[in-house]
C-alpha cells in the first residue's frame, strides 16, 4: 500500500519489540526514514539492525530513551532532528501499570503507569508540534 509519506521523518517510541517495532517496519516500507526509542539499547540495536536489512533503502536511526524522563526525550528528539529534519510522524506507543489486578496495584504503580502513558505524550507532542504547525503538517491534532 502506498501512504503517500515516502521520505517522511517518523519518531516511533517503545520500538525494540512488539506493537512498535511492527509500526517502525512498517513506516519503513513506506519509504519513511523512522528514528525508534527503548530503554534497552541491546533490544533496541537488534530490532534497527533488522529492520535495516529488512529495509535497505530507507534509514533507521536507533536512540536508547526512557519515555518517563523528559531529558530522554528531548535527547530522542534533538538527535533526530540533527539526523533527519523535521518530524512528521509520531508514534507514541508505550504501556502502563504493570499487568495486574486492579486491587493489587499500588498507587505508586498507577503514578508510574500514568507517567509512562500519559506525560510522555504531552512531552514528545510539545516538542514535534510547533515544528509541524509551521509546515502545516499537523493537521487536527494542534
């Protein structure tokens, strides 16, 4: 299928595996160049190196990051930037509370799941937003 976003930049988070992976390689068949985040660099260096030989055209830029840090972000996003350009795509895929029982789930477990859903959304969506607006790219979402 063609999306029409061949040379788009695509910032994909939680990326090493499952969901975000499966949205990465498929962004790259797209002719997308994708830039892709995880906390575990081991995974995450795996995951670019297949993707990259699974799609040798387009560039896959690889960046550790924890989602739940700001300062990750802004790392992910400036060392994008410097790669690629500007951001056209966002894919803020990441989990939350640890898969439990309602009642056995600590309050500190819903903060963190909260943080890790929530506020790196808002984060990542200040930071590509503005950039997006001036090209007129970001359509509804502003």
């Amino acid at each position: 299928m063609d999306l029409g976003i061949t040379g788009r930049v695509a910032m994909v988070a939680a990326a090493s595996k499952g969901i975000g992976r499966g949205v990465a390689a498929a962004l790259l068949g797209e002719g997308c160049r994708v830039s892709i985040c995880a906390r575990t660099a081991e995974q995450l260096e795996s995951a670019r190196e297949e993707m990259a030989a699974a799609a040798p055209i387009t560039e896959v830029l690889a960046v550790p990051c924890d989602v739940t840090k700001e300062e990750d972000l802004a790392a992910w996003y400036r060392t994008t930037v410097s790669r690629f350009g500007p951001v056209d795509i966002l894919v803020t895929n990441t989990g939350g509370p640890p898969a439990a029982r309602f009642l056995d789930l600590t309050e500190a477990q819903w903060r963190e799941g909260i943080e890790g859903t929530l506020f790196n959304v808002v984060r990542l969506c200040r930071l590509v937003l503005p950039e997006m607006r001036k090209r007129r790219w970001a359509g509804s979402c502003t």
